[in-house]
C-alpha cells in the first residue's frame, strides 16, 4: 500500500536567517509567565520559521480559520520564500513581512503564534526562544534533535505555560484515533507486543564539497547549533535528515508518528509508558559506502513495565503482506489490529478480519491548536507527551550508536547508568555562540 503523507518528505524547510549571522543569539524581548487570558473574539497572529515545506503547509492550513492571521515569514534562504509570501498576500491582500533572522521576528509583539517549521536541530532553539517572547507554538516534529533538547523545550513551554501543538497529526485523524479507542476499549485483549515500522528507501550517494553557498541562502545560520560541515547543496534542504549533525533519521522522522501510536494506545490518557530498557541493532547495512550518516537499517526492541509489553520499532528494505508502514498490536490469545495511513484492521487468531467502526474525530489537528489557544487547554499533541514519544525515538537511536543497552527512568527522566549518555542522541555540543538553556526560573 502507499504511503500517503508525501509532505513531511518535503523537509520541514529552513530556519530564520540572518544577514546579521549568528551572533545575536540573546532575544532581547522578555516574556510574562502569566498565561495569556482566554481569547474570545481576538486574532491569533502568526509568524512562520522555515518556508517551503511542513512549515508552509501548517500555515496554509491554519489561514484557513478566520480567526488567524498570518503577518510574518522567516527563513535563511531568501530563494524557499516566494510561494509563501504569495500565498499570504493573496489571503490577505498584503504581503507580510519577512525576515531573515527569526529573533528579529520574535521581538513583534503583535505577534502570538509561532510555526516552527525548520528542521530538527534548531527546533529547541525556535521553541524556546518562542516561549520565551509570550508565544504559542505549533512545532514540527520530531520536536526535538535529542533528549537534552527535549527536556529543555518541554520545561520552556511549561514555565512560560504556553500552548505547543507538535506535527503529530495522527493523533487527529480517523483511523488511528478510532484504533486507538479499540485498543484502549479492551477489545483486543491484553496487549503484549507491538510492533512500529517504516521502509528507508533514502540513498544520497556521494557528493563532495566545492559548490559555493548562493548569495541569498545563510549557510552558516542554517547550520547553527550543530557541528559546521562543508556545504553540500544536496545535504541541505529535503536531505538533512540523513545526517545526524542535522537530523534524527527515520527512526526521527516517522518513528515519532508509529511508535506514538503504540504509545498512545498503551496508555489511558496522554501520560505516556516509557521503556526501562532499549537495545538496537542496524548501520549502513544495505549502503556501507553512502555519504549518509543516520542508519538505512535500524531495529529496536523496547522492554515496558505498568504495562508489560515488548515494542519492536524497525526501520528496512522491505513490507511483505503489509503497509509499508504502520503499527501493530499483538494480545495475549493471538488477535491482532494492524493501523496505518488510511486504513486498519483486527484480526483474529486465525487471522480472519474481525468488523470494526470508526470513530470521528472531533475536530482536525491544526483547529485542535487554534481552539486550545484560545481556551488555554492542553492541544492533542501536547508538548509533554510528545516529549515522551520523542525521546523514546532518541532512545532507540542512542542504544545503536552506543552499541549497547540503554536504560531509561521516567520518574527521573533520563539515562540510568552512562550507557547512551555519550551519543548525540542524548545531548550534542552547541557550535559556539549558540548555547541551550535548559533551566527556567
């Protein structure tokens, strides 16, 4: 079956640009740590971080509610902003205002709604720094380039009580919310294994460094907190995230969507079970020789207590007699319910197709945004509990680049024991001057 979702293969665009460079990394702007009152009858107005991909497409979404407004776009590279800025203009009949550094954008006070589109090493630093100048935040995901980040953006958002609303847009449409409820139901049975998958067909081959940086695309801002790299036009935009100095792979990238799933449906509410132990195996086993760095080949397997049940999150080459991605449900006696993009089914230990109903989903992902900004409850893909499914992703990720087990607390939420704690799935150095608050008085 097809996949239908070609947008987040778009790439989640570029960050706020800078033809003042990196070295305002200070938002000068101070934000209250009162929430906002609950909107009634005011606009939400939005600014954009990161044109031409899933920022633009949440944006076009969210133009489509009276009730919103669109006044800003931001990228580094001036060449990815013509179509959105059209777009604006034809909404509105005004063209907005663009900036090439996205803290400039941050200081319009006007402004109280930030889409964060870039990709995922410079999501921390768009979210916090949102939050802190008495912003909203629609992020994309994963929300984070590794768990130290992860923690960072969710304590922000909590400090400033801000409404964050992640790309998960799963969690809002018919299949998966309905299969969700099913599980939950008790229908299937106890549950004791799951299964989470994806295909990685993604091969960059080899490129080398040599092209000069067009004049309107900061490539130093667009590398920003990570290691600077030479630039390689064919590793920027739509391919970083094969390259763990810019992204998280796929196990980033779509295992955020299949194993929140798993998650979701193992849980009550959207207080999420976390593994105590993770073990990984993979590399570049079908491309040794290929210039990417994030796995082609990735399999994990999660052990959870209060539920018990064994996660299995696999990232290949092939998807006989099923999706090519998906998530999985095994009970105890045999049945099965198997979700996917468009589509699921229950089985039963026979594996005859058991009938099922679908349950409409209140309202869809980026209204679920809109209204909880409004209302001041906690959105669908609420920061905390995207916080937890992402670090489960980084988790799997650390347990392969440490080549070993890694063990996970939640109460303390974090590594137990130094096993994973030397990846960069955990925490990463920031390239200077670029620095990460992790604390919030």
């Amino acid at each position: 079956m097809k996949n239908q979702p070609t947008r987040r293969d778009f790439l989640g665009a570029t960050t706020a640009a800078g033809l003042l460079g990196a070295g305002l990394l200070p938002v000068h702007s101070e934000a209250s740590s009162t929430p906002r009152p609950a909107m009634k009858n005011d606009k939400i107005v939005l600014g954009l971080i990161g044109c031409g991909g899933m920022g633009a497409a949440d944006m076009r979404n969210l133009m489509g509610f009276p009730e919103v407004e669109v006044a800003a776009l931001c990228d580094v590279d001036a060449g990815r902003m013509p179509r959105d800025i059209a777009n604006v203009e034809e909404k509105y009949g005004r063209k907005p205002e663009v900036f090439h550094d996205y803290r400039k954008m941050l200081e319009r006070k006007d402004i109280n709604g930030i889409i964060v589109g870039t990709p995922d090493h410079w999501h921390a630093l768009n979210l916090i720094h949102s939050c802190q100048t008495d912003k909203d935040v629609y992020c994309e995901k994963p929300i984070s380039h590794d768990i130290t980040e992860a923690k960072a953006m969710l304590a922000a958002a909590t400090h400033y009580k801000k409404i964050v609303q992640v790309g998960t847009w799963q969690r809002s449409t018919t299949e998966f919310y309905s299969a969700i409820d099913y599980i939950r139901s008790g229908k299937l049975g106890r549950v004791i294994h799951v299964r989470a998958w994806t295909c990685d067909g993604a091969r960059m081959g080899k490129h080398s460094a040599g092209k000069p940086v067009p004049d309107n695309f900061n490539y130093d801002m667009w590398v920003g907190p990570s290691k600077m790299v030479p630039y390689i036009p064919e590793y920027t935009h739509g391919n970083w995230r094969w390259f763990l100095n810019f992204g998280c792979g796929l196990t980033g990238d779509w295992g955020v969507h299949m194993m929140d799933i798993g998650l979701l449906a193992m849980s009550k509410d959207t207080d999420l079970p976390m593994p105590v132990e993770v073990s990984a195996y993979g590399g570049a086993m079908a491309w040794p020789d290929d210039d990417r760095t994030a796995p082609d080949t990735h399999l994990a397997i999660m052990k959870f207590k209060d539920p018990d049940f064994i996660m299995q999150w696999e990232t290949g080459r092939d998807h006989p007699d099923r999706p090519n991605h998906g998530t999985e449900f095994i009970a105890e006696d045999g049945k099965s319910l198997m979700v996917w993009r468009g589509g699921w089914k229950v089985r039963d230990a026979d594996g005859k197709n058991i009938p099922v109903e679908n349950i409409s989903v209140p309202t869809d992902h980026w209204r679920n945004w809109v209204d909880c900004v409004k209302s001041r409850e906690q959105p669908r893909s609420n920061i905390s509990s995207m916080a937890q499914t992402t670090i489960v992703c980084h988790l799997a990720n650390a347990a392969l680049l440490a080549g070993e087990s890694v063990r996970w607390s939640k109460e303390k939420m974090d590594i137990v024991g130094r096993a994973g704690k030397n990846t960069s799935s955990y925490k990463r150095e920031y390239r200077k001057p670029y620095s990460l608050q992790t604390k919030f008085a």
